[in-house]
C-alpha cells in the first residue's frame, strides 16, 4: 500500500522536468541513486533495493553474480554510493535488465525474490486501487 501511494504521487510517465532530484538522475527518489524508477516494456517500475542482500540478489538476477565480489561495491550498498559514476553504471545495468521485462513481470519476480519494487499506476489507476476493496 505504501508504495502504491508513492507511484501516486508520481506521473505515470515521469519525465526528468516531474521530479524532484536529491541526486542528480531525475529518476531517483531519494539520497541513493540505486531507488528509483526503471522504464519497462510497458509502463514503469519503482525498484528499492535496500539491504545488501537484496543488491546481491539483484545481481544474480541480472546476470552479474561477480558483483558480489567486488569489495569496494560490498562496502558501499545499499546507501553509501559516493562515486556517482559507480551509482549511475549500476542504475543503467538495473534499467537494461527492467527495460525487457513487462512491468507486472518485473514486479512479480522482484517480489518472488524479496526485491522491493512496486508498479507505477496512472493517477486513475492509483485512485482506483485505493477505493476498491
């Protein structure tokens, strides 16, 4: 319910001129540039790896296991991404692994691996989920 209510306060189509950076990719909702919004085939997916587990998850499903062992990253997930190349080399290999999925795909095999992620609904759609029981 919680991020249904965040997509909500999202276009359903965020442009970069729609958000609001803390970090300077518009999609990224907060201090890290790994929570942010990915583009799926058809629609958008809001993804929040928060815990290292989740990233080395993540990494697996992406087809990049040797992630794992890179210590410099390890010592730097979920939140501590200082480089901001580093942020944005792993925010696109997210983007390309999301951008072949369907977004109820992407969500139900984030969710089936205990990934944080969440549709993005149109205001309608948003509306509608929160008024029907």
């Amino acid at each position: 319910m919680a991020l249904q209510t965040l997509s909500a306060s999202f276009l359903a189509e965020p442009t970069p001129q729609s958000g609001r950076p803390r970090y300077r990719d518009p999609y990224c909702v907060s201090f890290s540039p790994l929570m942010r919004f990915h583009r799926a085939r058809d629609g958008w997916v809001f993804i929040a790896a928060v815990s290292a587990h989740m990233w080395h998850t993540l990494f697996g499903l992406m087809g990049h296991p040797e992630l794992r062992d890179d210590e410099a990253l390890a010592a730097e997930l979920p939140f501590n991404i200082s480089d901001q190349g580093r942020g944005d080399r792993l925010a696109a290999q997210v983007g390309r692994f999301v951008a072949g999925l369907g977004v109820d795909e992407c969500v139900a095999l984030m969710v089936e691996h205990r990934i944080v992620a969440a549709p993005v609904l149109s205001r309608p759609s948003a509306a509608s989920s929160m008024t029907t029981t």
